[in-house]
C-alpha cells in the first residue's frame, strides 16, 4: 500500500473506495499508511443492495438484471464513488466471499473496477480461498494493480 500512496501523491492523484465483500477492507489498508490524508477522500461500504441504490445511486434495474456480484455493479460503484467524493482514482469491489452460493453465483467470485480520471479497467476473479483470505487477496491484488497502472500513466 505504501507505494499506491507514494505514487498518488508523487503524480498528485486523490483516491476514494466503494466496497462491499471486503467491507472496507481497501480503505482500512489506505488508512494505516502515514500521510495517506494528502490523497485519501473517504469510502463507502455499501453491503446490502438497498444501500447500493440508496446511497450510491446504483440503478434497481441493473441490480436486478445483473446482481449485485457483477462487472456491471462493480463498473456503477466505481463511477457513483468517483463522483460522490470527486476523486481522480476510485476503486470498488463486489462479490461472493460465501459461505454459500448468491444469486446463483460460486462462493469466491469477486469483481473489482477501477476508474482513473475517465479511464475504467474492469476485473473477475474467482477463487477457493475462505471468506478473510478472499477479501485481504482481493485488496492485494487491486492495490498491485493500481500501482501497475499509475505507474504507467504519463505525468
């Protein structure tokens, strides 16, 4: 995560997260590295469908078409939390961290999207880890990611 933050702040990006499974996970792993308040805005843990509509703005008709463990869910909370905290980096997460199936979805399955400025990188994974190693996998795995694709990012 230190070099997310040093990254962010080095190319003079904000950031701002809109979980669900890893229930703020990302944010917390934001949160412990100092000086993390120069680019970190804040987080929405939206766990529940209805707080994905309510808060978030996520559309009824999408979570019901696709559900809520869904690119399409996953694409909305990116664009709804890049917004609501007008950053220039937001990432979301959603998917099945089990015990059993959800919405006829495997345990295990999880999308995360991340929008940089108007740019939008979506993701699935699926996975046997347990529901704790799931989430923490996923929070790794994005942050590597971000870094990835910041680092590549013309100055």
């Amino acid at each position: 995560m230190r070099a997310l933050i040093d990254l962010l702040i080095e190319k003079q990006l904000s950031i701002s997260t809109c979980e669900s499974f890893t229930a703020g996970l990302f944010a917390y792993e934001l949160g412990k590295i100092p000086g993390v308040s120069a680019v970190f805005r804040g987080s929405v843990v939206a766990y529940q469908s209805k707080i994905k509509h309510k808060v978030l703005g996520i559309d009824s008709l999408l979570l019901d078409k696709y559900g809520v463990v869904s690119s399409e869910t996953a694409a909305q909370m990116a664009r709804a939390g890049q917004k609501m905290f007008e950053t220039d980096v937001c990432v979301s997460f959603t998917g099945n961290a089990g015990p059993g199936v959800l919405e006829g979805k495997a345990c295990g399955l999880w999308f995360a999207c991340v929008r940089i400025q108007n740019r939008q990188y979506d993701y699935a994974f699926q996975s046997e880890l347990d529901r704790n190693e799931l989430q923490a996998y996923a929070v790794q795995m994005i942050s590597e990611k971000l870094v990835e694709l910041i680092r590549d990012m013309p100055n």
